[in-house]
C-alpha cells in the first residue's frame, strides 16, 4: 500500500479531510497520512482507540514514536495523558491499550537501528520548555538524523523557516498560515526537502509538533514501489 509515498511532493491534510479507517483490531481506527507497505508499514498515522480497547502483543523493527492528543494510552510501561511523548527503540515489544479511549499520533518504522534508549517526555511539565528565537520551545528528540519538537508561537507573528532536509508539523492548537493555505488544529502538513515555508500564526497563536530532518533519502514516486518491497 503506498499513501502520500512520495517524498519530494509537499502534502497538506485538513482535520475536515481526515478518512477514519477501521484497523484489522476491534475498536481502533486510523487516517493514513503516509504509508509504504502492509499491516507492518513504515507510517504515519493518526490512531485512535474506544473505551477497553487494545492491540496484541507486537514487537517494532524499526521502532514507534507517539504523542498522545486525547484521553490515556497505556502499555507495559505505563499510563500516558493527553501531552506524553514516546520513543519506543528498534525490535521493543509493547501491549498498547487505552481504557478510557485515546487519540495518538503515530510514526512506525522510522528509526535508527541505532537508537536503542526508551524516551518518555511529559509536555505538560513546565521544565521542559525553554524560550528560543521568541518561542516557547520543548525538546522531544535530536540526532544526526532528526530534530523533533513541539513549539507555542506567540500569537500574531510570523516568521521563515528554511528546511534542507524536509519537515513533518502537525497544529496541535490554534491557527496558522503560509504561503499555500490556512491550518487550523488537526492540519499535518509534510513539507520536502529544500522547502521554504513563510509562516504567520492566528490571533490566538498556535501550537505545532514539528519534526525536521528526517526525509533527506525518502523516495520519489519512481522508488516508491521499489521501497514498498522492503516492508
């Protein structure tokens, strides 16, 4: 299956766009943002679960990153509210579950086989943010090979932001805008690399998770079924 699975192509989804589609498992439904492959896929997802509701057992080759949008999301290792950020490493196994009902962000086999350390970030700590270039800033994650963040923009202001390497954000709250369109809260917008975007945010600001980096050697439509093979 390939879904948005070429890279060098700037892809925008409005929540309002947003298909839900039920996922092989009872009570979990899903929007494919991008995808290349099968059941085991190297994608990006928006992952919702109803009450009582969880996956088996299952290991990450390549690892799982996770924001949690709404309610609880649970595993092995713990309960994680609204705001948690998760980097399960390459070839971890978890049981994930939500009792309450959650909505999490998803990226699957997207690491480094190097990345070996469990990551555990709660958003919602005021320790974890710091002011950068008149932006509250909150560090998630940082390599030779990504840079992973959430940002508040203060309302009103505006900016350019240079991406050599390709960007993904998602607008967790608020409003912002470009030189293509308008996104409000829900939008994911995947930006190539060598973008350039010209950014002004809403009246009342807006916070984005921003991931950049990442898509420096992603295929173009030609490879894409060729990568397709490797999942």
């Amino acid at each position: 299956m390939l879904v948005n699975a070429d890279f060098s192509e700037r892809v925008a989804i409005h929540s309002t766009e947003m298909e839900w589609i039920t996922s092989p498992q009872s009570g979990v439904k899903r929007v494919m943002l991008d995808r290349i492959g099968g059941e085991v896929a190297r994608a990006t997802s928006l992952v919702r679960y109803d009450k009582n509701s969880r996956f088996p057992r299952h290991t990450h080759p390549l690892g799982e990153e996770v924001l949690v949008l709404d309610g609880v999301f649970s595993d092995d290792s713990g309960d994680y509210p609204e705001g948690w950020y998760l980097r399960n490493p390459p070839k971890s196994s978890h049981l994930p579950s939500s009792i309450d009902g959650t909505l999490i962000f998803v990226k699957l086999m997207q690491m480094s086989l190097e990345e070996r350390r469990p990551v555990r970030i709660n958003t919602r700590d005021p320790a974890m943010w710091h002011v950068h270039q008149n932006q509250l800033v909150c560090p998630l994650f940082s390599n030779e090979q990504e840079q992973v963040m959430l940002v508040q923009i203060p309302e009103s202001s505006s900016g350019e932001e240079m991406y050599d390497f390709g960007a993904e954000i998602l607008v967790l709250q608020g409003q912002m805008r470009d030189q293509y369109d308008e996104y409000s809260a829900g939008t994911w917008l995947r930006l190539p690399p060598r973008s350039i975007q010209t950014w002004t945010s809403g009246a009342g600001g807006a916070l984005i998770y921003r991931k950049s980096g990442h898509l420096k050697d992603l295929p173009t439509d030609k490879l894409s079924h060729e990568f397709e093979d490797i999942f």
